[in-house]
C-alpha cells in the first residue's frame, strides 16, 4: 500500500493523520543499520534514529539475538525481574548521580516523577525550569517549552492549551546559561524552590562554562535539588552522560531513550536520600511517592538496553561516535559557509543542527531569532535528498558509515547551492 493510501486512511482514525510526533507524510516501513526506507521503497540516511535510542543503529544483531532470546522467556511481567535489576545495577556504575534508580516507561514521566520526588523531599511547591528547555508532556514540563509568545522572565507561558493556571503559579522560568539570572531569582525565592530542572545540554545549546557549577553551587545553597533530564545525553554523551562530561552532579537525573535500546523505558536515577521518598517504610506515609507502571522495568526494554550499553561499553565506540560528527558538524560548516545570514553548526558531535544567524547562541530566544524560513528550506532540501532527520536535531549513531557522509555532505552542498542562489 502507498503512503498516500496510508496516510489518508489515518487521517480517518487519527487526529491531524499521524501520532504526533513527527511529520506523518513520511511512513516508515523499516530499519536497517544507519538506513530507513519509508513505504513507497524510498531509502533515507537515518540522523531521525526513533528520536535518539537508536545509536547503535537499526536492528543491531547482538539486540535482536539478546531480545529474541528474552521475547521467549516472556515479554512483561508486572513484577519485579533480574535484568530490570541488572540494568539498574548498571545506570549505577555508569552515572555519578545515580545510587538509585526507579523505572517509567516514558522521559516524560521520569521527569514529571523527578520534580515530584523534588517537591516531597524539600516539601517546597516551586520548579524552576528554563525557556526552551524540554521536559516531556507534564502540565510543568509544558511551561515555556517553544512560546511563540515572549514575556519577561521568570513567568511560565503554558504551552498547550487544558493547563489549569494553577500549575504556572508555581513554575517560574529563567534564560538557558544566564547565571545572574538564576542566582538572583534563587536568591530572591530562598527557601521556597524546590527543584531546578535542566537539559544540561539544552536542546542543541552548550551550556557556557561555569553555568552547570553555578546552578549546583545555588541549588546547594538554598536547599534545592538540582534535576540534569539527562533523557537525550544519557549514555550518548559519555557512557557517564553530560554529568560526567561536564564533571558537574545532579541530586537526580532523568534517562530515556538508549536506556530502552528502541524500547519504552527510562527511568529516575539519584541519591539514595531522594530516592527513599519511592519507599513507604523509609519516610512513611505522609511523604511517601507513589510510583508505578504497568511497563516500568520490563524485561523486553531492559534486556535491549543492557545489551546497548554493553555495545558502547566497548573500546573506542565512543571515539567513533565523536568522530562521525565531528567530521559532519565541519563538513556540514564548509558547505553552508556562504550563506546569508552565515550558518552556525551547534552543538556537540554526537547531536547538533544548524541555525542561520550571525550571533553566538546561547538559549531559546536566540535559536529562535535565526532565520527559520531558510532552516526550512534547508531540511526541505535534505529530506528531498534522503537524509531523515527532525526539524531541530541531527542525531548521530554508530551505524553510520563512510558513504553515508559523503552522500549526506552532498545532500547538504545542494542545500546549499539552493541557498545561495
Ligand atoms: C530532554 C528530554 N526530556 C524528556 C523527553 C521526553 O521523553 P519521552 O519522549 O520518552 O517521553 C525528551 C524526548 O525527546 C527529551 O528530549
């Protein structure tokens, strides 16, 4: 069936023809490798990889043997099994953040328990998270997520509509990487924060040197807990995540994503002291979380993500990673280095995009200033070349391969032609 049959048949049975996610014109048939093909049989150079689990690539061989061999055995149970427990045992070693971990089967979820978890333990109400930054689908978590609207700071805007106004009184939101900011509303808020939450890489942002310190200098200082949603640089960044990298610890942290190796799971993951609020018989009753899923922690998901972490525990993966995009973020940098306004390639080697502005960028307001009609016209352009990638990110995984760079810097100097004429 074509995907103009397909699509029209989901435009009967689903809102706006998809799930939501991502464009619905393009319905993909399968994976293999560094490579998807959509139903008509056209085939894409995948910088899409489900959103970010699949840096191993699709249909890694060791994966589908260890999840095949599991899929026998059962596929969810509900109750309490070994691999959950192994994987676990794992987020542990790998994340300096991490004595504890506890299951969800979403990073939306992990991060709407994680500010939960906050607000039990300090018995404060008030989240701090910083505009653009992304947190999953909570009521909290949609607070200034991409406001089309700009109001001064900290006030929350909801971005999305059935958000009762009551949810905003108690988020207040800051500029990515401005720590005078966030000193000062933490200054002027003492005692009353009970979380800041932040990508410590937001997004495609790098945090400027000193801002991830300063916030656990602040947070240390006025008693609140310090939340890294490590969901997308969990385990992609450095096997110890952006923690490691940038040598500054959460009091918890959110996973997702590779955690799952393609399947849901994610998971919190934090000082023992916070994580005893999951515990009834720790801190009784009265400051008890109640937390559970009828997913969390299955089988399937963890014995896919162990397999994945034992693939990247591996020697020189990481390398490999780093130089794949390395390679691209400077091959992708030569090719656009004509452009009006210039193109700037941010990010980090394992994950970046472009953005058509002259200035440094340092948060939200500034990704949103560059010129987005031709950040369309360029991700029109690689789509109509068989590149696969998402509006604001290219992900990079280690399936990629020589040719796949060079078709894809070919991709991107026709984007560029295109541009510049
Ligand atoms: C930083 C971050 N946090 C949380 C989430 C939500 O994770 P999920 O889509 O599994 O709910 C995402 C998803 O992309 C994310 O990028």
């Amino acid at each position: 069936m074509s995907q103009e049959q397909l699509l029209k048949r989901a435009s009967q049975v689903m809102p706006a023809s998809g799930f939501g996610n991502f464009d619905p014109s393009i319905i993909i048939r399968e994976g293999k490798g560094s490579r998807v093909w959509d139903e008509d049989g056209n085939e894409f150079i995948d910088y899409l990889t489900g959103s970010g689990p699949m840096i191993l690539g699709h249909g890694h061989p060791e994966v589908l043997d260890a999840v095949s061999e599991q899929m026998a055995k059962g596929m969810t149970f509900f109750a309490h099994n070994a691999r959950g427990i192994e994987l676990a045992e794992e987020i542990c070693r790998a994340l300096p953040c991490a004595e504890q971990v506890r299951y969800t089967c979403t990073g939306s979820e992990a991060d709407m328990y994680a500010m939960r978890l906050a607000r039990a333990y300090t018995q404060r109400d008030t989240i701090l998270k910083f505009e653009g930054g992304y947190h999953g689908m909570s009521a909290e978590a949609q607070m200034s997520l991409a406001p089309e609207r700009q109001v001064n700071f900290p006030v929350a805007v909801a971005d999305s509509a059935g958000i009762p106004e009551s949810v905003r009184n108690d988020m207040l939101v800051a500029p990515y990487n401005d720590i005078d900011f966030a000193r000062s509303i933490m200054e002027e808020m003492s005692g009353k924060i009970a979380a800041v939450i932040v990508e410590p890489f937001q997004r495609v942002i790098p945090p400027e040197p000193g801002f991830l310190e300063a916030l656990r200098e602040a947070c240390d200082e006025h008693g609140s807990v310090l939340i890294f949603d490590e969901v997308v640089t969990g385990f992609r960044f450095s096997y110890g995540g952006a923690q490691s990298v940038y040598g500054v610890t959460p009091d918890v942290c959110t996973l997702g994503k590779i955690i799952g190796g393609g399947f849901p799971l994610a998971a919190i993951a934090g000082k023992a002291e916070l994580m005893a609020h999951f515990d009834k018989e720790k801190v009784g009753s009265e400051r008890f979380l109640m937390q559970l899923g009828t997913l969390s922690g299955n089988p399937l998901a963890a014995v896919a993500g162990l397999k994945t972490l034992e693939i990247l525990r591996r020697p020189g993966q990481y390398e490999k990673l780093y130089e794949t995009g390395k390679t691209l973020m400077k091959g992708i940098h030569e090719c656009l280095r004509d452009t009006e306004p210039a193109a700037q390639v941010v990010g980090h080697p394992t994950l970046f995009d472009v953005v058509f502005r002259e200035e440094t960028i340092r948060n939200y307001r500034d990704v949103r200033s560059g010129d987005r009609d031709k950040t369309a016209r360029f991700n029109a352009t690689l789509r109509a070349n068989r590149i696969l990638k998402v509006p604001g990110k290219f992900y990079i995984s280690l399936a990629l391969t020589d040719t796949d760079i060079e078709q894809t810097l070919a991709a991107v100097q026709l984007a560029a032609q295109q541009l510049t004429h």
